[in-house]
C-alpha cells in the first residue's frame, strides 16, 4: 500500500512497550505529520479488554477527518488499523466521544498536525475531561499547553463544562493559532529550587455537585502537609454534566509547571484525597528533576519535530520509552537518555 508519494507502509506492534493507546496516538499524529502510511496490529493486545475502546476509536476517527485519510479497522474492539493520510486540513472539527473517556487525549493526537498545517483551526470536543485515568484538562492547560507555548505554539482553551467519570459529558473547545515550526526548549530548572518561593506554588480544588467543605479540608491538608502556608489557593466550584471532584497541586512559573493530580473517590476522604497528591509531588522535589514522569512523556513529540531540546525528569515510564520508540521508527528521529542518579533521568535531543 502506497500514497502519493509512494512511501512503503511501516507496521508497528501496538502491543509493544507499554502496549496500551499511546502507540496508536503517537503513530497517527506523526502518520499525519509525514505523510506515512501506517499500519498497527495487536492494538492494546495485552489488556484485559484488548482493541479499540470508544476513545481511542474517536482518536482514529479524528485523525482520519483532519486528513481524509483511507481507513480500515476503525470500529470499536479491533485490534488492527490500517491509517493512509493525505495532506492535513485545517477548520473547524466536532469530536464526541459519547463516554467520560478523555477528551485531552483525543486533541493531543490532532493537535500538532492541526497547528503545522498553516491555517487556523478551532476543536470541540465532548466527552471526559478530569476521570482519573489520563491527564485532564486542567493538566492540559496548565503544564501541558504552557510547555508547547515555549515552544512557539499559541491556543486558547474555552470550557463549557467538565466531565467527570463515570458520567461524562465535558465539553469544550481550543483555538489553534498555526506556526510553520515548533522552537527546542529547555526544561532544567529543578522543581525544589522553584518550590522556594511559595508564589509558585498552587493548591487548586475543583467541586462540581461537591460541598464546599470537601475542597477546603483537601487545601488545608495539603498546605499542612507541604508547609505551604503562604501558597496560591483556589477552589474552583465548575459546572459539570456530573458530581466530581479534582485536585491539583502544581509548581512552577511561565513555561515551566509540574502538576499532580487526584480525582476525589467514594469513599476516600478529603485528606487521603489531598495526601495521594502530596506524596507524588515530594518524590518529584526531592529528585531535582524539572518535569514530572507524566508531562515528560507528552513532550517528546514535540521535541522530536522540534529538532532539539533537553529536560530533566524523574523515571522512565513505560510510556516515555514507548513513545521514543513509535518515534524513533517513524521518523528516524532517536531521543537519548542518561541516568543521572536513582531518581533522576536526563532525556534530550541533540
């Protein structure tokens, strides 16, 4: 199977690494990107429901509309695609996921094809924004988008409303400013040395259907616990399709914020609630690292079609060494990293 530019099909093993649906959203937004005609197999073999659920569906399905690209496989539980782009269009797109699957990994996975392809483009998207199960959007807008901004990319996020699982039912939409090129970006100020000064430091508590007294006891906790009396607080009462419950503490400044994050549960009370988060954000402190395992691993593509850029971070997850591979195969491009100390991994492109 061959496109225009007669480009053989490269076949990735969705089960590899991590095996879960970062190889598919890293393979479709750089199929996009190159024009490279894809096939995966065993999608998410090693899951106990394998294949295509809802929201990765919606990912395929998104990509296939932004590039009219020739599609089989594309229906809920398969484990084989085959993904044949043609060149990017920009627009205005809708994408309902229909379930409290997330939203954020479906505009992840356009996003970048969408932003190179020199028009404007507006995304709405329906379904989870804050489940638990992958960033929400208050990451995405708040460690993930500013990152891109550093380098060179503008959007703007409007929410309508958040969707909590089990429910669903978020919606809302971002404006994509196009840029011919994204800028390398370093990443090496350490989260303990801006943990210093207390004016970047943020306990953030969304309720929606909540009580009041939830997010203030979350907040109290977490400043107890952090010794941050002096940090910026918040809580943010959103409106939302369902009940809900999110908290965030994040540290950092412009380009730079870490952000950890915990759904409220039935059950789990506001200060264990709080503590979860806590005990994420110490480990990252005492590593000196300056990004989080989490948004280290969403910023490898955008390095990769940058050229350049290094950044300081805690563990290699499964997904960050997932990824660098789906890259490395499809681009050519081969992200480096070195283990600094026990806690501490440097990863960077020359």
């Amino acid at each position: 199977m061959t496109t225009k530019t007669n480009k053989p099909t490269i076949i990735i093993d969705g089960s590899k690494g991590e095996g879960g649906g970062q190889v598919l959203r890293t393979a479709l937004s750089l199929s996009m990107l190159l024009n490279q005609p894809i096939e995966i197999k065993n999608i998410r073999a090693g899951r106990k429901k394998p294949g295509l659920k809802r929201q990765h569906l919606t990912c395929v399905l998104a990509a296939q509309q932004i590039c009219d690209a020739h599609v089989t496989g594309a229906e809920l539980n398969s484990q084989n695609i085959t993904f044949v782009p043609n060149q990017v269009q920009a627009g205005e797109y809708e994408f309902k996921i229909g379930t409290a699957g997330s939203t954020v990994l479906v505009c992840q996975t356009i996003l970048l094809p969408l932003a190179l392809s020199g028009e404007p483009s507006t995304v709405s998207l329906q379904g989870g924004t804050h489940n638990g199960m992958s960033p929400s959007l208050t990451f995405f807008e708040h460690s993930f988008m500013p990152a891109l901004k550093s380098m060179g990319l503008n959007c703007e996020i409007k929410t309508h409303k958040l969707g909590f699982f089990p429910a669903g039912g978020g919606s809302w939409q971002i404006d994509i400013t196009p840029l011919t090129s994204l800028k390398p970006c370093q990443f090496e100020q350490s989260g303990a040395e801006l943990e210093l000064q207390q004016s970047n430091c943020n306990v953030l508590s969304i309720v929606a259907g909540v009580k009041d007294s939830v997010a203030s006891r979350e907040i109290k906790e977490a400043q107890s616990q952090l010794s941050w009396e002096h940090a910026n607080t918040e809580i943010d009462r959103a409106k939302a399709y369902g009940n809900g419950n999110s908290f965030h503490l994040s540290v950092g400044q412009a380009k730079q914020v870490a952000m950890f994050e915990q759904i409220g549960e039935l059950g789990l009370s506001a200060e264990r609630v709080a503590g979860r988060a806590v005990k994420s954000l110490k480990h990252y402190l005492k590593s000196g690292a300056a990004v989080e395992e989490h948004l280290a691993d969403q910023l490898l593509l955008p390095m990769a079609l940058a050229g350049g850029g290094s950044f300081t971070t805690t563990a290699l997850s499964s997904h960050t060494t997932t990824n660098i591979d789906v890259i490395a195969q499809l681009s050519g491009i081969k992200i480096k990293t070195q283990q600094l100390n026990e806690h501490l991994w440097k990863v960077y492109l020359d």
